[in-house]
C-alpha cells in the first residue's frame, strides 16, 4: 500500500493532470460522474427504499442497506475514471499550498465540474429513472419523497455541517482509494467511509443533484427553488470545506515535505 506521502504525491499528479484537461474533456468527464453517483443513488433506493418492513421495525438496517449500496458511484468514477466536483475539491489544495497550481485553475475545474456532474445527476433523474417508472410505484416513490422532503427541510446551517461531514468522508475515501495499489483493495477502501456518510445522513450535494430532481419529475410538492436554497447551496459549501480544508489543507500541509 501507498504510505500517506506517497497519495499526496500521487494526488499532486492528478491535480496537475486534471488541471490541463481541455473544457469539453471536462464536462464529458464531470457528465458521467454525476450520472454514476445518480446510478448509486437509484440503487439505494431500490434496495433500501423497497424495504419498508425493515425500515419499520429496524431502521438502522435500512440505513445501512442505503449505504452500503449507494458506493457503487465512487467506485466507478474513481476505477473507471471521471471527474466528480467532491472529490475534486480536495484534490488541488496541496498544490495550491505549494504554489504548483493557481486558484484561477482550480475554480475554472470545479466550475465545470459542477456543471457537467449536475447534467449527469439530472439525465439519469429523468431519462434513466422517471421516463421508465422505475420508482413511479410505492413503496419506491414514498422512499423518493421522503428523501427529498427531508434533505429539504433542514436549516443553511444543518445541512452545511451536514456537507461537512459528507465532503470530509468522500475524500477521505478517494484517499484511501489512492492508497492501495489493486483493484479490490481500492473497492473496500472506497466502500467504507462512503457507506459511513451515506448511513450518517450527510449532505452529498451532487447526490443530491439526483434524489430531489427525481422526487421534483415523480410529483413531489418541492420546487427547483426550494430545493436549490434549502439544500443544493449550503450542502455545495459544506463539501467544499470538508474536502478543503479537512483533507487536503491537513493532509497537504503534514505531508508536503
């Protein structure tokens, strides 16, 4: 396995290499993450939202049936490849510590990334979940609903914490991630701590780009407005700190050297 100073040399390679994409490679990368964390989210809820029973007689079953699927997203932008804004937001901080890298560089990617991982996330929502009425049905879309309805019910501040928390644990995953050296080894270290946010109830914002758009097309009494205020702002700014600051401002600043 990578010790801790070799995945930041590792994660300095990668900022510089993300940092030189051209603008469409971007978006097309950023497209599919945001489709693949959208693919993990649908997963979620077809295992754990189809389990009422459980989740009325043990909802920590539920909530974990809901992390431990829902990973399947990191794990494919991280093995396959693609650019996810979360991951992204740790990414570049070492080099920026280090003056490697411009903040203007690291705007313009999480930028596009955010762009491109919001279509991805909205194309599945649409097109792969509710024109095939996957979740049009109970106890699917009562699973759909009450998601939303409960991202979007929160104050700024409960779910910027909440970002905090999410951010801090996904990035620590791609950490992780980068700290093993074969393919299985990266699924578990990647697996852990995203089941973790996910079972927690953390605010992933482009997760999130996912479960309320849908709850929105299947009919539920929540509006773009709503769901971009209450929810989509404060998450985005939790996850910029949790990945920021608490991974790759510490872990750049204790290994630079």
């Amino acid at each position: 396995m990578n010790s801790p100073k070799e995945v930041i040399t590792i994660v300095n390679e990668l900022a510089i290499n993300k940092g030189s994409y051209k603008a469409k490679k971007t978006l097309i990368l950023a497209f599919l993450a945001g489709a693949y964390i959208a693919f993990g989210g649908l997963l979620a809820i077809i295992v754990a939202g189809g389990s009422p029973g459980i989740a009325a007689e043990n909802p920590g079953i539920t909530k974990f049936l809901f992390g431990a699927t829902f990973p399947i997203g990191l794990i494919l932008v991280v093995i396959v490849g693609a650019e996810l804004f979360t991951g992204n937001n740790a990414y570049f901080i070492p080099n920026v510590m280090n003056k490697k890298q411009g903040v203007n560089a690291v705007l313009k990617n999480w930028g596009l990334v955010y762009v491109g991982n919001f279509i991805g996330a909205v194309f599945v929502a649409y097109v792969i979940t509710h024109l095939t009425h996957i979740v049009h049905d109970s106890p699917f879309v009562n699973s759909v609903f009450s998601i939303a309805e409960g991202k979007t019910s929160h104050t700024f501040l409960v779910t910027f914490i909440k970002g905090i928390g999410a951010n801090w644990l996904v990035c620590l995953a791609v950490w992780q991630g980068m700290a093993a050296k074969d393919t299985t080894g990266k699924i578990l270290a990647i697996w852990l701590p995203v089941m973790a946010f996910v079972a927690m109830g953390f605010e992933h914002s482009i997760a999130n780009m996912y479960f309320i758009p849908l709850a929105i097309f299947e009919g539920a009494d929540i509006t773009w407005t709503t769901f971009i205020v209450k929810n989509l702002i404060p998450a985005t700014l939790g996850n910029i700190v949790g990945g920021a600051v608490f991974v790759g401002m510490f872990y750049g600043y204790l290994f630079k050297k």
